[in-house]
C-alpha cells in the first residue's frame, strides 16, 4: 500500500533583509557607534552580520546586540577581501565603517560578482598622514569614494571632503554615540546635586586634586591631539593659587617624551596613562581641553557638554557644528590663547557656570541614538527598495 506523500514544510516567508557591517577596528566610537547600529536595525528586524578584528567582539558585545560576529583575519586587505567574500555572499546591503574598512568589502564585492549590492560608507573622520602615505590615503579616499552607493559623513567638512574625493551621493550623518556615565536622551535631567557632588569629590580625589582647581583632557598621545601645546599653555597657571593641575588620561607613542617635558620643566601635568573610568574621572574637572588638529564628533566634547563640564576646544573640524556657543573655541596650535582660555574660565565662576549650561543646552539638541539609527534605516530601505 502507497503512503500518501507528506505534505511540503510550512513556508517561512522571505528571509529577513541581510545587513553586513565592516569594521577596522581603528576607534572605539566606531566600535560603539556600530554595536549601538547593530542593535537598532536588529530591533526593526533585519538580519545583521558585524566583521571586525578578532577582540572587537569582546570588547563591544556585538552578538549580544543581536548580530553575528566573524573575525576578520588579520591586517592583509587580501585576507579579509576573501572572508567577507562569503559572509556578503547573501547579503542585501554592505555598509563599511571608515576608509580602511571599505577596500576589502569593495574587493569582496568585485570578485564576487556582485557590484550591484547597494555599498554604503561611512566617514567617522579624516585621516592624518604626510609624504608617500598621503598621497596613497588620497588613492584610497577616491577610490572608496566613487565606489560607495552613498556616503554617510560625520560632519560637514567630511561630506565636502567625500564630494571633492568624487562621492557620487555624500550625505550628512552625525554619529550619536551611546552615553558613558551620563543619562540619556534630550530631556535628561542633570544628576540630584548630592550625587552630583559626590561624583565631583571622587574624581578629583582620584586624580590627586582634591584640594586645587582640575583641568581634564582624554586622548591619544600623539601628535594629532596636540598636547605639545597643551604642556606649553600650562606653564601659565604655574602660578596660580592654588595651582591647578591638568591630567591627561590615555597612551600613545609621544607619552615619554611628554612625561620628560612634564619633569625637566615642573608642569603642573599628571599623565594617567590609560583609563577605562577616564569619563567618570571628567566629572571632577573644573574645565575640560580638546587641543586635537581636526575632530569629528569628539566624544570628549560630548561629554564634557552632557555632563556640564566647561570646555576649551581647538575650532577645528566638526567641533564648532558640534558645540555651537556651548565650548570656549580657540585656533589649533595657538597655546597663548588656550591657557588664555583655560585660566579665565578657572577665575570666574559664572562664566563656568553659564557655560556648563549653555553646554547642556545645546547637547539637548543633538539627535539621539534612536534617531541615528532611523537615519541608517532610512538610507538602507531606499537603496534596496
């Protein structure tokens, strides 16, 4: 006797749309902003897949988020070219993360046949070379440029670099990074003063200024960040009292030759190598310095807004759309004006005091992470619609 045949498998439906992220790994706001993207379009039901370097995962939680995680292997574009060849073998969108990032996922999509998969880039910040290596990152910037379906940029001067670079379609993006210590969201309220003041006491108690006015920095130490002239405009508050110490939270190949600069002329600097609490630290600081040559959305800058902590920035970059009148500006590279800027803030309360505010204010209007990701969304349903 014949068995009837067996009736085919429910049908499933269409596969969730298949989102690749690509990460170099090079910063840890892109490591944060990709992880937080990850988790917003995973909510809204796509399928989505992170390649980054192996101690990405570790340190950002991206399959925590949601996503899949694949290693990329090593630092040879060829080798990551052919692991994202088979991860985007399916995939209906690629959206690479920084320049270094999209040689390899335009490769993969070259050799793979599928040059027609909408290919989004975006741009977190400008690249910092000089001599043969400048002439090749221009190479690169062209060549991802006019190999992107659409360029997200982080700030405006990053579109019109990716316009000028031969971008087909630039638009401009802000990437909204996810809080570290403060509350989020455009109508957070500050911290209860207790708690406030406790914070207040701890960090600067942490740093070994519990009894002298705190100036706070938080980067790399190297050339780009500038604090050569951050050293030289401490020598003013030299004799100043009490005598504010300045503490630089972070690593980099200049720290030796900065700590003999420190000793040989008796600054008032306290380098603390790197910090994993270097934000919670920012809330002892009676002002903040972001001396770099060029910023995107500095992430220093946005926190020293949100958790009202006075600022003096380098008007470099994305910085002046970033903090509008919210930061005290001054040129790169001018250290009169920045210890200028720094000491008139630590001899007039009320000038910091209105500053810390109109900072809070103007990071109450900045997009927040929901919006960012709508954003992503957005630009992702029109290129695949």
């Amino acid at each position: 006797m014949t068995r009837p045949a067996a009736p085919p498998p429910p049908s499933l439906g269409p596969a969730p749309p298949h989102a690749v992220q690509v990460v170099d790994g090079a910063s840890a706001g892109t490591g944060a902003h990709v992880r937080s993207l990850a988790e917003g379009l995973v909510a809204r039901g796509l399928r989505v897949t992170v390649c980054a370097p192996p101690g990405a995962e570790a340190a950002y939680g991206f399959e925590s988020a949601g996503a899949r995680f694949v290693p990329l292997p090593g630092r040879i574009e060829a080798e990551a070219a052919a692991a994202l060849r088979h991860v985007c073998a399916d995939a209906d969108l690629v959206h690479a993360h920084g320049v270094r990032a999209s040689l390899p996922a335009l490769t993969a999509l070259a050799l793979s046949g599928r040059r027609r998969v909408p290919f989004v880039v975006t741009w977190h910040r400008r690249g910092h070379a000089s001599g043969a290596r400048a002439h090749w990152r221009r190479f690169v910037e062209r060549r991802v440029a006019r190999g992107a379906t659409v360029v997200l940029a982080a700030t405006t001067d990053l579109v019109d670099r990716a316009r000028r670079a031969g971008a087909r379609d630039a638009r401009l993006a802000p990437v909204v990074l996810p809080g570290r210590v403060r509350r989020a969201g455009a109508d957070a309220e500050p911290w209860p003063a207790d708690e406030e003041e406790r914070r207040h006491h701890e960090s600067r108690a942490a740093v070994g200024a519990a009894d002298r006015p705190l100036v706070f920095s938080v980067g790399r130490l190297d050339v780009h960040h500038g604090y050569g002239t951050l050293l030289t405009a401490a020598r003013a508050w030299r004799g100043l009292n009490p005598q504010p110490l300045l503490a630089i939270a972070g690593e980099g190949p200049q720290r030796g030759e900065l700590q003999r600069r420190v000793d040989h002329e008796e600054l008032p600097v306290r380098l603390l190598g790197r910090r994993e609490d270097a934000f919670e630290l920012l809330a002892g600081a009676d002002v903040a310095v972001l001396t770099a040559r060029w910023e995107g959305r500095s992430l220093l800058a946005e926190e020293a807004l949100h958790s009202g902590v006075p600022l003096v920035a380098t008007s470099v970059g994305g910085v002046p759309e970033l903090v509008g009148d919210g930061a005290v500006l001054v040129p790169y590279g001018d250290a009169d004006a920045l210890a200028s800027g720094v000491t008139g803030l630590l001899a007039d309360p009320v000038k910091r005091e209105r500053l810390a505010a109109e900072g809070r204010a103007r990071a109450s209007e900045w997009p927040t992470e929901e919006a960012t990701v709508a954003q992503v969304l957005s630009v992702y349903d029109e290129l695949t619609a």
